[in-house]
C-alpha cells in the first residue's frame, strides 16, 4: 500500500515540475515577446514622425499623384529622371581618376 502512495506521490512531483518548466518557459517567451512589441513601438514611431512630415509637404489632396493628369505626372517623372541621371553622371566623372577623364 505505501508503494502506491509513493508512486502516487512521484507521478505529482514530476507533474509539478513539467508544469513549472512549461510555465518557466512561457515567462521567457513572454519577456521575449515584450522586448519585440518595444522595439516595434520605437520603429512605429519613427515612421510615423516621417509620415507626420510628408503630411506637413502635401498640403492639399490636389497635390497627390493620384488626383493629377496622368501625361503631366509623366513628364514630370521623366524630367524628375532626366535630371537624377545627369546629377549621378556628374557625380561619377567627378569621381573618375584624372587620367581617365575627358580632355574636352
């Protein structure tokens, strides 16, 4: 009889100390998990400062894409284009070695 109460008194033991260790083990996760939403919170910020302030240059629906004429909006693009190309070429012959520059 006293071996059933022991082997009764075991199984709890073991059952107490699963349970602990999964407990023990959500607490971490759940640590984890704080850190993470913290994180995320901070970046949420940063993006929102940033939308706040492309907020502040549209001042008016008029001025989105979505509103204008479709061939203007194209022009604008191409000359918005245009000029990066000619800015990023500039910047690479700067760069260049002075022996393989243009003479002209």
């Amino acid at each position: 009889m006293w071996w059933w109460v022991l082997i009764w008194a075991l199984l709890l033991v073991c059952a107490a100390a699963w349970i602990g260790s999964r407990l023990w083990d959500l607490w971490g996760r759940s640590k984890d998990f704080g850190r993470e939403v913290a994180i995320a919170q901070e970046r949420l910020e940063q993006v929102q400062g940033q939308l706040e302030l492309l907020g502040e240059r549209i001042s008016s629906p008029d001025q989105l894409a979505v509103f204008g004429d479709p061939a203007t909006l194209r022009k604008e693009h191409e000359r918005a284009r245009a000029r990066q190309r000619h800015a990023r070429a500039h910047r690479r012959a700067a760069r260049r070695p002075t022996w393989a520059r243009h003479v002209d």
